[in-house]
C-alpha cells in the first residue's frame, strides 16, 4: 500500500506526456499501473524506436541467429536485452490465454484514453489470443507461446507510444 503511493506520487511528478502514456498503456489487458510505470521506467521515451522490432531486440526477446554463407539456424530467445523488461511483458503476456473482453477492470483503466489507443488495445487483445490459440494448436510448448505472445504485446506497446508521444507517422505505416 505504501509503495502504491509512492508510485502514485513519482507518477505525478513526472511530465505531463509520460502520464498520459502510462495511462495509454494501461488499456492492455495484463498491463495495470505498476507495469505500466515499469514499462516508462525501464523503456523511456517509446518513439526513440524506429520501429516495434528495435523495441522487441532491446527486450531481448528476439531469436538468436547463427549464420553462415547460405545456413541460417535459428535459436532460443537472445536475452541480451533489458531482463526486467522482458519479465514483465511476458507476465502480462499470460492474460492473453482467455477470449477477448473488455471486463469492468479493464474498462475502468480505459475512461480517459483515446479511441485510437482503445482500439490498439482491443486489436491486441483479438491477435494475441488468436496467436496463443494457434500456437498451441501446432503443439507448442506453453512458456513459448507466452514468450512468443510477449514478442508481439511488445509491439503494441510501442504503437501506443508512439501514438500518445506524437509520432503518428511511424504508428500509421506500423498498422
């Protein structure tokens, strides 16, 4: 209780645009204010991304390569990124097991947001269950799909971003 307020005080005292997109972010699902202000804390200014991949290589929640000449192998996650990052969208990842809803909970985080923001999140919440589904339909091992699921939310946080700090442009040839 005692650390909610001092996470609540921290966020107050932070710019006017990073509230707003801690408030943004917290229209996905598995996302609630302590991961969000994680997610701000740890990745700062979201647009500084080109693109959702560069965000997703930071996490380090990419494939590992191994290449030579024509081969081209392919491996577990790289986790040369931020870990502390990664755990976290992984741990939101897990939301996405059940069917697309916007329950009480959540519809209370979103007052306030923006249309654009609401619909990021709810396309999110429609792509990753499909995904999970799908994944483990092939057989795939469960911690997998998560880390999978997580790869892609990551991608969505930063459409969000990168639609609450102002750099729409980048968001509309993402979309």
């Amino acid at each position: 209780m005692r650390l909610e307020r001092a996470i609540d005080v921290a966020v107050q005292a932070m710019l006017e645009k990073l509230r707003e997109v801690i408030a943004g972010l917290q229209s996905l699902r598995g996302v609630e204010k302590i991961s969000a202000v994680t997610l701000v804390a740890e990745l700062g200014q979201i647009s500084r991304f080109d693109h959702a991949r560069q965000l997703m290589g930071y996490a380090g929640i990419v494939s590992r390569e191994h290449s030579s000449a024509q081969s081209v192998r392919r491996g577990s996650i790289s986790k040369t990124g931020n870990a502390h990052l990664r755990r976290i969208v992984t741990e939101a990842a897990w939301s996405y097991r059940h069917r697309p809803n916007i329950g009480t909970i959540l519809a209370v985080r979103q007052t306030g947001s923006s249309e654009a923001v609401k619909a990021v999140a709810w396309r999110a919440q429609h792509r990753l269950h499909a995904r999970y589904r799908a994944l483990l339909a092939k057989g795939k091992n469960k911690q997998k799909v998560i880390t999978a699921l997580g790869r892609e939310l990551l991608g969505f946080i930063w459409a969000i971003g990168c639609e609450l700090e102002g750099d729409k442009q980048e968001v509309r040839r993402a979309a």
